[in-house]
C-alpha cells in the first residue's frame, strides 16, 4: 500500500487528495468533495500529461519569436525534456497557425506546433 | 471631419469581440483602433493553454483565443487602424488619434466602446522600500521579455504576488532555465487559479508563502538580493521573520488596474470599487452612447466572459445607433453587500433591458459552504449554495426580465452572501 497527496485543480477549493495505490493500481481516492477530483486523482497518479507551450525564434518575422504548443498531452515528466529540445529550434517567415515545427518531439509522436502566423517582415 | 457610426478603442478580445457583434446587428460603419503593430491585445504574450473553455469547448493558448476573433473581423471585413493610440474622447463622442502615418486627427462616433483592457499595479503604487536596481519587473513585461522578445529578464527570481500572470511566469522562467526561489503572497490566500498553483508552482516545487511581502531590495546596478518578511493581521510585517533571498530579478504580480485615462476625458463616471466605469444593464456609462466592456470595465478571470461581455456591448451600442437614446422609464439599483465587493452593471432598466441580463460579481474574502442570495426589494429571489467562493474569481447572477416584472414597485435589488 501507497499514499499519495495531490491538490484538486477542479475549482478553488483545492481539496486535499489522497490516493491510495497497490500494485500501481488505484484503491481509494479520499478527501475529494466531488467527483471531478476522483476523476483528477486517477488520471494524475497513473498517468499525468500536460500540454507544454514555449516560443521559438522566427528568422526574418515581423516579430523575432512564435508561440508554439505540443498538439496533445505529453506525459508530465518529459516537460523538461521537451523545453530543451525546443530552445535551439529556430524558423524561417512566414510561419502559419497550425505549422508542425518539430515533428514527433522527443519521441513522444506529439508534434510541435505554431499557435501563431508570423509574416515575413 | 472622418465619422463612422461606432469607434471601438482597442483591439484585444472586448474589442475584437464587440466589433464582431456590433456588424452582427447592423452596424456596417466602425472602427477598431489599436495602439500596439497587431490585433489580439494581451492574449499575444498569454502564451500558455487554458483559455475559451467556455466559449469554444476546447483549451486553447491565447494567441489562438485571439485569432479566431481576429479571423471574424477579418471575415467581415471590419476597419481597423494599428500603431495608433487615442489621445482624447469628448463627451460628444469626437475621438481624437494619432499615427506616423496620419498624424493627429479627429473622427466624430455616434456611438464608442471602450475597450482597453488593463494594466498592472507597479512598484510605485506598492511602496516597496529599498534601492531602485535594474532587473524589477511586473509580470507582464517579463512575460512580454520571454515570449514575444525572445529575452531571459534574469536568472534566479522571487516573484511578490500570487496572482496569475505571476504563476504562469514562475513556471515559465523555470521551463526557460531561471531558478524561481519563492513567490510571497501578502494575503492570506491566493488571487490565483487553483490550477494554476498547483500546475506552475506544486509542480516545480516552488514554494509559495502566503501573507509574506517584500521589506527590502538590495543591490545598487542590479537586484543582488531581497529580504521577505510575514505580515500580521494589520498587513505590517512581523519583526523577526525575515528571510533573505539571493536574486537578481524581482517580478511583481500585485493585481491590475482597469485603464480608464480616456474614460475621463469623456467625463464618464468611475467606481472607485472597480475603477472602472459605472454601467447600467445596457453597459452604457454615464455618458450618452458610450459603452464599456472587458477589463477596462472591471477585471475578469476568464477571457470567455469578456468575450461574452464585449458581445453585449456590441449589441446595444447597435441598438442605441439604429434607435437613439431612450430614456429609461425607471432605474433599479442593485444594492452589492455581505461580502459581495460590486457588481457589473449596477443597474438595471426593467423595461428596456434584455430578456435576461448577467450580473457579474466579486467576493471581498474566501467564503465557505456559504449562499448567494438577490433579493428584489425584501423578497428573497435566489439562494443558491456554494461550496466555495474566492475574490480570485467572479461570481454571477442572472436578472430575468420576466420574473423582475412581477415586481413593478422595488427600488432595489441587493445581492449578497449568507451564511445559512
């Protein structure tokens, strides 16, 4: 048997979670007022992702850096990775909304996207 | 003379948004006009996930928000002047602007929406002793430095404010390499999203201190360090608490101000609650044909309900363009009280207004297991439970046209917070 202890990002609340997992299975979910925070719990100790955003340089844009997104969730301990991975990362102008500016990042099968147009200056 | 039938001043989501539903009830004349080289407003910098929820049923990043309220005036083939910034409104809607393109000019509107937005509470408005080093910033310029400019503001940081943009900003500067040492909150809770406490704070185990603030800065040239200290219940620091910080950057996030210099020269009456300006059920100001909406009316916590909010304002700017004005037959004030801050609008017009209208709110403190309750007059109309209600986040109620006629002779609506 394990605990762990999680905070609800439902609402303002912020219940106090705690998770209790055997075999990295999920026994008990307690401390949650509703359902949304089981529901967060489950999904958080067995498998946490995030969207991860950043920017990237733009060569000869309007302006010098595009926002740029993963398409999906990626798990939550490869956000370190993928940020470096995209701190060398430059592009040309123009850029498109939707424009993949790493394909597959880390091997993770998410692609990198553009969440803005650049025209070329 | 140029004249169009409605001037927008700005062109970030109220004003994308009010201009969109402005053309979508008739108006063929209008102008959006922005001061910054792109449409969007702040959503530009708001680089990261979470926002239009509501509005589109899907997370998207702020420039995404934006852009599809830009592709809608776009669409629509709606007028826009960018690099351009207006220095006057008269009270008889002649908007005076100026660009290197067109110099100064004057445009006469029938009708204007203010559109804003707001800005942020600086060091100077938070009396924070201490030298005046290069490397302090407000949130919103460091989020401005990183995303859009392509510049690390600093590398090891202590962040004064919990609010949003300050919680975003400390997982952003983590993400891009800085070493985010602590965020001190003055209040006893935070004015942030309790996602955003846990998804950019929690997550990078960067402590967050709760009724701590600022007492000193060090450093001549740059920040070399700042000192916190714990607040007692009178908001004075505690003699004995401090903790210093080795830094060379101090970001603030200490609440924003709705931006109403225009707002004044129009002689349009403000709150000095919300700072922004007093709107009816209609978001009219105190001056005839203007209108107000987004976070140069009062600040919100979703960009969804400014999109919601500019839409109305776009209606009925429509409306007071095609019908002129009506003199409202009666006026309800809506009395805000019991831990209830203000309320947006804070009137109503009963026989004018819309079948249903959304009045916005905020908490003054954390309320628990408590009620919402209106009252028409000393009838009791609503009394809906909430678990929990935070000054970090609006509030709403909705008036119906319907049910508030079955009261023609109140003078008042009240809305408050009730413990049982």
């Amino acid at each position: 048997m394990e605990e762990k202890h999680l905070t609800c990002i439902g609402c303002p609340m912020g219940c106090q979670l705690t998770v209790t997992m055997e075999n990295g299975e999920v026994k008990e979910v307690t401390g949650n007022t509703c359902k949304r925070g089981d529901v967060y719990a489950r999904k958080e100790v067995t498998d946490p992702t995030r969207i991860v955003t950043s920017s990237v340089k733009v060569n000869g844009g309007k302006i010098p850096m595009v926002s740029v997104k993963t398409k999906n969730d990626i798990p939550k301990g490869m956000i370190f990775e993928i940020c470096k991975a995209l701190t060398d990362v430059e592009v040309n102008a123009p850029v498109n909304i939707g424009d993949v500016v790493v394909p597959n990042v880390c091997g993770t099968g998410v692609d990198v996207i553009a969440t803005k147009s650049i025209p070329a200056a | 003379m140029q004249s169009y039938d409605l001037v927008i001043i700005g062109g970030g989501p109220a004003g994308l948004a009010a201009a969109v539903s402005a053309r979508d009830n008739g108006i063929e004349s209008i102008l959006i006009i922005e001061r910054d080289h792109e449409l969007g407003g702040i959503l530009n910098q708001c680089i990261h996930n979470g926002f239009g929820l509501h509005t589109f049923k899907e997370e998207l990043t702020g420039p995404e928000y934006a852009q599809r309220f830009i592709d809608q005036v776009k669409e629509r083939n709606i007028e826009y002047k960018l690099n351009t910034m207006v220095m006057d409104i008269s009270d008889k809607k002649v908007v005076t602007a100026m660009n290197r393109t067109d110099g100064m000019f004057e445009i006469q509107a029938k009708a204007v929406i203010l559109a804003m937005g707001c800005r942020e509470r600086s060091r100077g408005a938070l009396n924070i002793p201490g030298y005046r080093p290069a490397g302090i910033f407000s949130a919103g310029t460091a989020q401005r430095l990183v995303n859009i400019e392509g510049y690390m503001p600093g590398k090891k940081v202590v962040i004064l404010g919990s609010g949003d943009i300050g919680l975003i900003m400390a997982r952003r500067m983590t993400l891009e390499g800085a070493e985010v040492k602590v965020v001190a909150e003055l209040m006893p809770y935070s004015g942030g999203l309790k996602r955003n406490i846990v998804q950019c704070l929690d997550d990078f185990g960067i402590p967050l201190k709760l009724s701590h603030t600022v007492v000193d800065i060090e450093g001549k040239e740059r920040v070399e360090g700042i000192t916190i200290a714990e607040v007692g219940p009178d908001m004075k620091p505690i003699p004995g608490t401090e903790e210093h910080y080795e830094c060379d950057t101090l970001l603030l996030s200490c609440g924003l101000l709705p931006e109403n210099e225009l707002s004044k020269t129009a002689g349009v009456s403000l709150s000095p609650i919300t700072s922004g300006p007093v709107v009816n059920d209609s978001l009219e100001t105190s001056v005839e044909g203007i209108f107000a909406c987004g976070n140069v009316l009062h600040v919100h916590d979703l960009v969804d309900f400014v999109s919601e909010e500019a839409k109305n304002a776009g209606i009925n700017a429509a409306k007071y363009i095609k019908e002129g004005k009506k003199v409202a037959e009666k006026e309800i004030k809506i009395n805000p009280t019991g831990g209830v801050r203000y309320t947006v609008p804070v009137s109503i017009r009963p026989k004018e207004m819309d079948d249903s209208v959304t009045v916005r709110f905020r908490v003054g403190q954390v309320f628990k297991n408590s009620y919402v309750a209106m009252y028409y007059g000393d009838t009791q109309v609503l009394k809906r439970k909430k678990q929990i209600m935070a000054p970090g986040e609006m509030e709403q109620v909705i008036i119906k046209k319907e049910e508030l006629n079955n009261y023609p002779d109140i003078s008042e609506i009240t809305v408050k917070i009730e413990a049982e």
